[in-house]
C-alpha cells in the first residue's frame, strides 16, 4: 500500500463495495474530492453539484458499511486490495479501458482484489488470454493444454476466467508447467466459483493469482461474467480463443481486445464441431487472425518477433495524448530528466508537463526519480 491512512483504507473499500461495479460515476467523484470525502459525501447522500449520478449508483448501497469486514475477509484468504497510486495497479493495461468505454459498465475498476504472491502489474505485462467454451471438446482442451504449457514454457503467463472447459484446461497446464496463471473472478476473492473449482482456485491462489473487483462475499451472476470479461482482456497482451460455439462468452472477451488494441487469435477447429462455430466465424469474418500452435500465437503477440513477453519490448504509446506523447520522447532512454528539461526538449509549458507527467505515472509510463522523471521501461 502507497503509504495510506486507516481511514483511506476503510474509505476504498467502501467504495468498492458502494455501487455495482465498475461505476464510472463513483469514479468521476473520487477523482474530484479524494476518496474519503467521496465515502463521506455518499454515505450523507450530499454530493456536489454535477455528480448525482453517483447517489443513482449508490442509492441501494450507500447503507452497506462493512469496510473493516471486508478488509478482514480479505486477510483470511490472503487478499490485498490495490488502488490506482499502488505500485502493483497495472495502470498502462487498464488505461485502455477507459479510452474504449461505452457505457457505464465498461471503464477502468476503481480497485481490485488480488490474491497471490505475485505483482499484478508484473504479471499482467506478459500474460497471454487462453479462453473458450464451458462445454469443450477432448480436441479444444488436448489444444489448451499444449498451448497453454508451452507459452509458460517460454515465459509468458497465461490469464482465463476460472471456469468449465477450456478456462480450467489452461489453468491447470499453466500449473503443471510450473508457470504462472491469473484466474478473474466473477465473484467475491474469497468465493470459489464454480465450487468444483475450489481445489484449482485454491493452488492457483497459492501459485498464481486470483483478481476480482467484486467485494469478499460477492456472488457470481451472469451480468458479472460479462463485465469480468473486459479484465480478462485488459490484463492480457493478447486473446486466444481455443473453441467458442455460436453465442460464446469467449467472443465477448475478444470482442473486448479487439476494442482495446490487443492482437485477437482463434484456432479452426473440426466443421462439425458446434464448439468451433464461433471460432471460424471470428476468423471467416476478419476478427481474429487464424492460429494453430504455439509459434502462430507468439508471431500474433510478437509480429517484429523481438523481445521476451512483456520485457524489454517497446510499449505501445497509441493510448497517449499528443502532449503525452512528446512528454515520452523527451524523457531520455536511459536516464532521468528534471521537469524544466523534459519541458524545453517537448517544447512545452512546465503546467502542461506537469499534467502529463501525473497521467503517465498513473498509467505506469513513467515514476518519478529523486528529483526527475524517468520511463518505466527503457529503451535503446
């Protein structure tokens, strides 16, 4: 945690509790008037003018004021939550999120629970989305497991959703190889979902990671697991889709990387296969790009083939502003640069560096150092 107060601390996770998440409204007042008079503002239903919308958002809720109970159901199973100023918050992955958002369901998580010994940030930088139908086929979980085994043999981590099918298939691959795997949860951290799943969550828990955004105690709903999609592929390099039939939760999530940047890949399956409609037709329709093993996904995620997954690699700058753009290019490769210089090498007003500097840091850009700033990840 960033240095944060008990009643900080007790205020996020009011938040993240007060309003069905993610709520851009609640989001829109804790950005104005900080976390603790936006917990304070809501629970006395007095917000300033302009942000009604989130009394709407909170108005069944605003009385649920179990912070501490959350905070201490999270220690039971080994959960943290993590906030934007966090060093773990994978801030340049989510930033896409809000870039892509179309309604009030789609923008970036106020937090999120994490349950696991590894950094989200870190692991989020090289992982890669494994997803599919529930009801698989012996062909797409014989594929998943290859897949999924050799691309933590090679580094990369693989993320799903924790479900039936080809989300456990990859899970367990991931687990056997010795890799890393990140399961996102359409409930609470401490629930296990599907309940067949406890002993799978559990190790992934123990070897992985588990994500939520969703408070201790939260049960799983269908309008969750579509929401928990959008995580999947923000928290992901890239999107593979093993078998998917005609209507498939799996689309959704590649419909969310498309809409986010990130390269969409889908295997072909057998033409009888009702479980591998939905994969041909993303491929017949030009909305993902054919794969067949593990080199085909590696060239998706790495099309100039350089680099390791998720280091060393040239972070893609297309989600910055203009200004933040110039910012960037200012900043020495290797090095750091006072605020004065990064302003006469961008050629701009030191406010206006400033502004964009705070933006970059909390989409994980840059950080600052002693008296400068320097990128996050060093080129050249």
């Amino acid at each position: 945690m960033a240095g944060r107060s008990d009643d900080e601390m007790l205020a996020w996770t009011y938040l993240a509790r007060v309003a069905e998440p993610p709520s851009a409204a609640v989001a829109v007042l804790v950005a104005e008037l900080g976390a603790v008079e936006a917990a304070g503002a809501i629970r006395n239903r007095s917000v300033p003018k302009g942000h009604e919308d989130a009394l709407t958002a909170t108005e069944a809720r605003a009385g649920a004021d179990c912070a501490a109970q959350d905070l201490e159901a999270a220690a039971k199973v080994g959960a943290r939550l993590i906030l934007p100023d966090d060093e773990e918050w994978p801030g340049w992955p989510l930033l896409a999120l809000g870039r892509a958002a179309t309604g009030p369901r789609d923008g970036e998580p106020l937090a999120l629970w994490v349950r696991g010994p590894h950094r989200l940030d870190e692991v989020a930088a090289e992982s890669v989305a494994v997803v599919g139908a529930r009801a698989a086929s012996s062909y797409g979980e014989s594929v998943t497991a290859r897949l999924s085994g050799e691309l933590c043999d090679r580094g990369w981590a693989v993320i799903s959703g924790g479900a039936f099918g080809i989300d456990g298939a990859a899970h367990r691959a991931s687990l056997l190889s010795g890799g890393c795997t990140t399961a996102v949860l359409a409930c609470g951290i401490d629930r296990a979902y599907p309940t067949a799943h406890s002993r799978l969550l559990s190790e992934i828990a123990e070897r992985g990671l588990l994500v939520s955004e969703y408070p201790p105690g939260t049960t799983a709903a269908k309008h969750r697991f579509i929401t928990r999609n959008r995580l999947v592929a923000a928290l992901s390099e890239g999107v593979v889709v093993v078998e998917a039939g005609k209507r498939s939760g799996a689309a959704n999530t590649a419909a969310w990387g498309r809409r986010l940047g990130r390269p969409v890949g889908a295997f072909p399956g057998p033409v009888t296969s009702a479980t591998s409609v939905g994969c041909h037709r993303l491929i017949t329709d030009d909305l993902a790009q054919l794969v067949f093993n593990t080199d085909t996904v590696v060239s998706m995620l790495r099309p100039d083939g350089g680099g390791d997954p998720g280091r060393g690699a040239d972070r893609d700058t297309d989600l910055l502003s203009e200004d933040q753009r110039l910012v960037h290019d200012a900043i020495p490769g290797r090095g750091v640069a006072t605020v004065d210089e990064i302003a006469y090498a961008a050629g701009l007003g030191v406010p206006v560096v400033r502004s964009a500097l705070a933006a970059m840091e909390i989409a994980g850009v840059v950080c600052g150092d002693g008296g400068g700033w320097r990128l996050t990840h060093a080129r050249g």
